[in-house]
C-alpha cells in the first residue's frame, strides 16, 4: 500500500496541467495568498477522499477476494488502463501544436475563492480515485498507517508547496523563477504527462492484475 501511495501522489503533485496553474496563480498579485487558497482546497479534497474511504471501510480493509476488495482493485486496473491509453494518445499527437486555454491568461485576475475552486476542478479525480482504491486496504489498528497516509497527502501536495514556501521565503527571486518553470511546463507538457501516465498506469496494472489472479 505505502509504495502505491507513494507513486500515486508523486502522480498527482507533479501534474503539469494543475501545476502550471498553480504557477499562474501564485505570480499574480498577492499570488501568495491565493496559492494558499488553492493549496488548502486541493488538500480538503485528499483529506476527504481518504476520509471518506474509512468510513466506508471503518479502518479495516476487507478480507482478500471479497466483493469490496475486488472492487478496489478493479477501480485501480481501469485507472490504469486509462492512463496508458492517455499516455500514448499523448505520444502519438506529441508535437501538434496544442492551444492554450485562454482561461489560463485570466488566472492572475482570479480572487481567493476562485483559486480554491480551481483547485477542485483541476484534481487529478482519475489518479485520486486510484489513491482511493489504495486507501481501501488501509488498517487503522497499525499506526504506520497513519503516517502512510499523512505522508500521501504531503507527496500529493509536495510540488504546490514547495513553491509557495519559495516564494514566501525568496520573493525578489521567485518571480522570474516562476516564469521560467511556467514556460518550461509549457515546453514539455505532452513529455511529461507521458512518463508519468505510463509509469504510473503500468504499474496500477501489473499491480492490480497480480492481485485479482
């Protein structure tokens, strides 16, 4: 579960569509309260996944081949199977030239709350809904779980804020380093959502095929 976890956060922080508007977001003015907001609706939305799952479950996964257990890990293998799908759409159409949405110009307009409304529209709901699945085996009798799934949300936050720590503490600084990391998510967009859905789908796929056999 903790290895799952792991890669299905780092899938989730290192998105580069929610990641450059975050970027967005946070270069505007007062962007450092703003990317708060969005920082804090993005980790409402992990929080209630997860939270969700255990009430569901009541901190105990269910017993191996049963109908919740295999209902998670089918929920985990047709994510799996989207993300390869997607990932080599991505890189049979990579270099097309590829239209900006013109929203993303207006993100240095947008207020507190919009921001954190950005932040729920932009989740990455497929590789939360894998995250979900994983949670279902969680054990809340073993306190390591705890810490797996507080160290979940961090990893699955860990890009937004680290960015927003920099600019908190480097703000002369942070400005135009935004700017070259903005332009260079832009750059390589279609690369990077490549690695990432086909790492992280084959491996939801291996996994969860290993686990139903």
């Amino acid at each position: 579960m903790v290895l799952d976890l792991l890669l299905i956060g780092l899938g989730i922080t290192l998105e580069p569509f929610p990641l450059v508007a975050f970027v967005l977001v946070l270069s505007a003015e007062r962007g450092v309260r703003k990317a708060l907001a969005f920082i804090l609706a993005w980790l409402a939305c992990l929080v209630g996944v997860i939270a969700a799952v255990l009430l569901l479950t009541g901190g105990h996964p269910p017993a191996h081949k049963t109908g919740g257990s295999t209902a998670a890990i089918t929920v985990k293998l047709v994510v799996g199977v989207g993300l390869i799908m997607y990932g080599e759409y991505k890189r049979r159409t990579a270099g097309r030239p590829r239209k900006t949405p013109k929203w993303l110009a207006r993100l240095h307009e947008v207020n507190s709350w919009t921001a954190a409304g950005l932040a729920v529209l932009l989740q990455p709901w497929g590789l939360v809904a894998a995250g979900a699945a994983t949670v279902v085996e969680a054990n809340l009798n073993h306190g390591a779980t705890y810490l797996a799934l507080l160290g979940f949300c961090l990893v699955a936050t860990a890009s937004q804020l680290t960015l927003e720590l920099y600019a908190v503490f480097a703000p002369r600084t942070a400005g135009a380093r935004l700017e070259r990391l903005s332009n260079w998510l832009d750059n390589h967009h279609d690369q990077a959502i490549v690695v990432l859905s086909l790492l992280i789908g084959f491996w939801l796929v291996g996994k969860s095929i290993s686990q139903l056999v």
